[in-house]
C-alpha cells in the first residue's frame, strides 16, 4: 500500500484554492446523489458545511466499537447527516470501483505480509514487479530468514532502502519461523510485533489475507478523509478511530480500498480531478481541484484514465472491468 505521489500535507490549506459550486448536472451517479442531497451555494468557506441531507433518518450506529471515537460533526453538518453523506459516499465508491481490491500481489499471507512491508515509500507497481524474484527464490519465511542478506538486497534494489527492507523482510522471517512455526499470525497484536509491522500493515493483512475488518489509513486515506470533512484528525490512530465509528465493521476493508483507489486514480494530492470526478456532489472539497471536464479527464490515472493498473495479476473483475495488468520490471525498463 505504498504511494504514488507525495502528500506532504500538500493540500493543506495554504495552498487551497477557493472552492467551487458542486456541478449540479451531472452524469447519471450523480443525479441519483443529487436527488438526495443537495449541495448548498458555491465558494462558502470550508466550514459551513457544503453538503446538507435532506432527510435525516438514518440511525447513528449504536454505541460505537471499544476502539472507534465518534468524530464531531463539521459545523452545520449533525451527525446524523454526517453519517449518512459518509456512507453515501462510500456507497456511490463502490459503483466506481466494484472491482477495488489491495494493489499488492500477493497469493498467500505471508507474501502479502512481506509485499506490504517493502510498499513503504515506493509504489504497490515497483512492489509488484520486484517480489516475483524474491517469492520464486525463497517461497516460506524459513527460506527468507535463512537468506543470504546480499543476495535478497541485490532482489529488493528497485523497490528503495533496500538495505532496511532487507533486514525488516528476513527479520520478520525469522520471527514468524521462531514463535509463529512459519505461519503469519492472524491477530493484530502479533502482527504489529514483528519487526517492520505497524497497524497499517497489519491491518492490510488481517483485512486481505484473513477476512478481519480493518481500516487501512494511508496516506490516501487520511488526504480524503479531511477533504471530506470526516474527521479533523490528523493522528492515523484517531483518524481509523473517528472514521471507524461511521460506519459498520464489516465496511471497513472495502471503504479502504474504495477511498485508496479514489485517491490514486481522481482524487490526487496536488491536482484532484474534481471535474471528472463522480462524488462531487457530496464532497465539500470540490473545486480544491481542476474543475473542467475536459482537463479533469486527462488527469485520471490507471484504468479509469486508460492506463495499466499496478497488479501484474489483477483480480479478474478488474480485467472484466478493462482495466489492463501493469508490465513486469523489464518491460518498464
Ligand atoms: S476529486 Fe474533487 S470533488 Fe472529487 S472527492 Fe476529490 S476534492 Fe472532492
């Protein structure tokens, strides 16, 4: 789950530009947003909420999970209606992105463990197309702990800090060979012992590999989710929480991959795509970023601006879809 492009708290607001009018018309997702919500006057300060629900009869979840914290609201926005935009939006994701899946290839825990683990500072592509090398010489953590550390630093040169990684990748190995019999463990709080693992590791495991809800707070994440007013967090471990308590657990997996794929391919750090961009109509950023359809379109990435994805192995939904495997490390040069 690495990134593509610096954040660097790069859209903060002193490089903010005053917001625009949502598009009133637009494409058929869209409308079906419109019709519920209606988006308040253009070039209000971010403050005054931008996006009011009309009716507000969806329940607040109940008393929240041990972990999550109930953001407050944005000012003009309640709770109630917080909960239900967040939703929407997280709904209308999902028919832009019905084929969202982690970036990272990956057939079994451990080389998802391993793969997420190298994705840091560099891009889920230069991951994808270097761990082929690194699984096909050592398939089991016995194997990698038992490596010669030259020879997986010569494998790991393309994915960057390839010394750290080296020695976190056959670290881990080694501790899942010593106190786990090889096996990547299935719970958060022997994931985030292994060296090298945080929570957002663990979190990619445990949702990927082992079907446990976990809110993955990228770089990605954190960028929209403030776009969005969610939360005004900046802590990833607030930021997992105010957001888990919007919705039920059993989203928290697939909003991750919804809110990473939208921030890779629309909604970028420097340059959103908002006049391409299918949620504008319920977000209180639009107008942060290119607004004209035309110029917005050329800014989409991957599949959606007609480019190869970043798996060499894309889930077949994603092929279904048109989206195009990403080349492997020779092909690219
Ligand atoms: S691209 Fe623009 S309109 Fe879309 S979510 Fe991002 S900031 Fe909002």
């Amino acid at each position: 789950m690495g990134e593509q492009e610096p954040e660097g708290g790069g859209e903060a607001a002193k490089t903010r530009k005053p917001r625009k009018s949502a598009p009133s018309a637009k494409p058929a997702k869209a409308a079906k947003a419109a019709k519920d919500v209606k988006v308040t006057k253009a070039a209000r300060p971010r403050k005054k909420a931008t996006v009011v629900t009309e009716k507000a009869t969806a329940a607040v979840p109940k008393a929240s999970p041990a972990k999550t914290v109930a953001p407050e609201p944005p000012k003009g926005e309640s709770r109630t209606a917080l909960v239900r935009r967040a939703r929407r939006i997280n709904r209308e994701l999902a028919e832009v992105y019905p084929y969202a899946h982690p970036e990272l290839d990956f057939e079994n825990p451990f080389q998802l463990l391993v793969a997420t683990v190298l994705s840091a500072q560099t891009t889920d592509l230069r991951v994808n197309q270097t761990t082929p090398a690194l699984f096909a010489r050592y398939p089991t953590p016995e194997d990698l702990a038992a490596a010669d550390p030259e020879h997986v630093e010569e494998i790991l040169r393309p994915c960057g800090f390839f010394r750290a990684k080296t020695k976190s990748v056959m670290g881990l190995s080694k501790a899942l060979t010593e106190e786990f019999g090889g096996e990547v463990p299935g719970r958060l709080e022997d994931l985030v012992k292994l060296p090298g693992v945080g929570r957002k590791t663990a979190f990619v495991v445990l949702g990927n590999a082992f079907g446990r809800p976990g809110i993955t707070v990228d770089t990605h994440f954190q960028r929209l989710v403030r776009r969005w007013q969610w939360t005004e967090e900046t802590d990833p471990e607030k930021i997992e929480a105010a957001v888990g308590a919007l919705f039920p657990k059993s989203d928290w997996t697939m909003l991750s991959h919804h809110v990473i794929f939208h921030g890779r391919r629309i909604c970028h750090a420097r340059k959103p795509a908002c006049g391409a961009c299918p949620i504008a109509p319920l977000c209180p950023a639009y107008g942060e970023g290119e607004t004209d359809p035309e110029k917005a379109k050329k800014l989409l990435k991957y599949e959606k601006g007609g480019f190869p994805g970043q798996r060499l192995k894309p889930p077949q939904a994603y092929l279904d879809a048109g989206g195009k495997p990403a080349p492997p490390l020779r092909a690219n040069g």
